[in-house]
C-alpha cells in the first residue's frame, strides 16, 4: 500500500522553500549538500515527498535554522471546533511563493533605521486600503 503525502507534508514543504528562497541558495545547491538532485528537493517543498525526520534536521542545518521553524503551529490533529481556527491564514507562505514577496522581505530586512521600516509598513497598509476601496466601488 503507497503511503500518500497530507497537508503537513505540503505546509513543511513550503517552510523549506521559502527559507531556502530566502537566503538565496538553489534548490540545485541544496540537493547537492543533501546528496541529492533537485528534482527531489522539488518533490519535498511541493509535499509530493515526506520529509524524514533525519532528513528534515539536516535541511534545518544547511539552511541555519532550527528544526522548529519547518513545525511550529503545525496541528498534530484536528482542532476542536472553537478553540482554534479551522483553517489558519497562509498569506506569509503566499507571499513568500511570489518574486515579488521574497524580493519585497530581502530589502526591507535591510533596512535598519526604524522609522523608515514604519513608514514603508505604513505605505503598504494605505495602498492596500486604496485598493480594496477601488474593487468595492
């Protein structure tokens, strides 16, 4: 009987990715520390492929993170109606999949001067303010 890969696959999948992604490295570069091709890094982050755990600590090595970082607020089971959120937000894992999501995280973890990261903060909030007024009208 084939083992099939579940949504938690997939949500540490995607932590690999986009801490990969982050940090600039290939998914080449990270398959040959692995001993591996990249085609099977690409079957981990898209959740096609389990992770083991060995194999998820020395990702966690290699990307200079803590194994926790792929597992944090990950449910083991399924929450009780009402005591946690059925289906949390993914926006951070949305946002960190596009071009633009990534390049937008690199330059401003760039920015030092607090007052300048507050006011870009505070751009984004107007602009997307701006454009949920213009698809409402």
């Amino acid at each position: 009987m084939k083992k099939s890969t579940g949504s938690i696959d997939k949500e540490v999948g995607s932590r690999v990715r986009m801490r990969r992604v982050s940090i600039g490295m290939s998914q080449e570069k990270l398959g040959d520390m692995l001993g591996l091709t990249f085609q099977q890094v690409q079957k981990y982050e898209k959740g096609m492929n389990r992770i083991s755990v060995a194999r998820l600590i020395e990702i966690a090595k290699i990307l200079g993170v803590d194994i926790h970082f792929f597992l944090n607020g990950i449910e083991s089971t399924k929450p009780t109606p009402g005591f946690a959120e059925e289906n949390p937000p993914t926006y951070v894992a949305d946002m960190m999949s596009t071009p633009e999501g990534l390049q937008l995280v690199r330059n401003f973890t760039g920015i030092k001067n607090p007052k300048v990261r507050k006011s870009i903060v505070q751009l984004v909030a107007s602009l997307a303010v701006q454009e949920e007024v213009e698809r409402s009208s």
